[in-house]
C-alpha cells in the first residue's frame, strides 16, 4: 500500500527536480529561463488561483469540454451500432472512416473559422471531430462482441429494431462506449488548447496565449501545470466511471 502511494511521488519529485536542473541550465546562456522554473510558476499559480483570475477559464474550458464530448457521443454511438449491425454500411463507410480519422483536427481550424465563423462554434466542431472517432470504434468493437444469441432471442420474440437496440445492444456495449468516452477525454483535452486560440477571449488556451503576449512566462508555466492537472482528474474521473461499470 505504502508502495504504491510512495512510487507515483518519487516520479513526480524526480520530475520536478528535473524541471529545475533544467530551467537553471538554461537560464545561463537565457536569464529570462528562470521564470520557467518550478517555484516561481507555482507561486504564480497560487497567485491565479487565489486571485481568481483562472476560474473563469477553468469554467470555460470545461464546457466546451463536455459540450465536444457530448455531440461526439450523439454522433458517435448511433454510427457505431449501426457499423456494428449493418454490413452493408461497414463496406460503405469503412474506407470514408479511416480517411477522416487520420486527417488532424487541427488541419480543419481554417475551415472551421471559415464556415462556423470565430467563437465557440468551431472550438465545439473541432473537438467533437477529434472525439469521435474513439467512440465510433469503440461501439462498433462491443456490438461485434456480443453474443449473437441475445439479438435471435430478440428476434424470436418479435422485437423491433429501436427495441432491439435500446433493450439488449446498447446495455450490453456500454463498458466499451464507456472505454470510447475515457479515450475521448483525452483527445479532447489535448485538441482543446489550440483550438481555443481560434479568436474566442476566454478560456485555457486563450490564456496561455495571453501569458506569452503579456510575457508572463511563469504564469504560462502555472497554467500549463493547471491543465495538465486538470487532464489528469478527467481521466480519473472517466477510469473511475468505467471501473464502476465493471464492478457494479
């Protein structure tokens, strides 16, 4: 037990301490480097956070989170259970799929711009685009893996399709919607930063942006640090959400 709390410390203070080899070295040849180093970003963390200067961000970014997220799981679930069904649809799509999953989201940020105009709509656009695909596979992999006599039981009881599918596919393929959802956090919290440097005026990524304008680098440090913190609870909380699942 001891172990395992005392091995993920021992990694992050390595990490840190390394951090600190690091801004210090290069502070030599760059004076501006010292500001990178850990100390002074967490002091400008506390400074953000107590003043309440982040929050609003904070607050930001998680709703465009949960807004890409939500709209990737609407687009997502229904194309992956009829992947998983539909044959036909498989030959279809397949190609088209894998296409537009190995094409960047961030390549499409001109022509989101573009068609959706600067604000939050093409932030939403992008991250949905970059989460969906998990969560596509990821349904189509649970109905191919269920076992094709819960849907003749289905059949020889004259069930419908929608019933078919809400009673017996979608119950039975959750933990991998819920495997799909946990890889979309991901995507979507590394696609976020960048895409909110898309002309919107709050936000995460509009902060750092911010920083490096205002040459703050070690608030830039504390919100990078922020983000990464914040991206690691999300994943907690999806780890813990699945587990559950599981286990229930």
């Amino acid at each position: 037990m001891a172990s395992r709390l005392l091995l993920p410390l021992a990694g992050l203070l390595l990490a840190v301490l390394g951090w600190a080899a690091g801004a210090v070295w290069l502070a030599h040849g760059m004076p501006i480097a010292s500001a990178f180093a850990p100390l002074e970003s967490a002091a400008s963390l506390w400074q953000l956070v107590s003043a309440g200067e982040l929050w609003p961000h904070v607050v930001v970014s998680l709703k465009r989170v949960a807004v890409g997220l939500l709209l990737a799981i609407l687009i997502g679930v229904p194309l992956g259970v009829l992947t998983g069904l539909s044959r036909r649809f498989t030959q279809a799509t397949a190609p088209l799929f894998q296409f537009l999953r190995m094409v960047s989201p961030l390549s499409w940020m001109p022509l989101a711009v573009m068609v959706l105009g600067v604000g939050d709509a093409p932030v939403y656009f992008l991250l949905a685009f970059a989460a969906v695909w998990p969560i596509l596979l990821n349904t189509a992999s649970g109905v191919a893996q269920l076992d094709p006599n819960w849907l003749l039981l289905a059949r020889s009881l004259s069930a419908t399709r929608t019933e078919t599918v809400l009673r017996i596919v979608l119950p039975g393929i959750t933990a991998h919607i819920l495997t799909g959802v946990r890889l979309a956090i991901g995507i979507i919290w590394i696609v976020l930063v960048p895409a909110e440097m898309l002309g919107v005026s709050a936000g995460l990524g509009y902060f750092i942006l911010d920083t490096r304008d205002r040459l703050a680098y070690s608030e830039l440090m504390a919100v990078i640090v922020l983000v990464g913190a914040l991206g690691y609870a999300l994943d907690h909380l999806a780890r813990a959400a699945h587990a559950r699942w599981l286990h229930r």
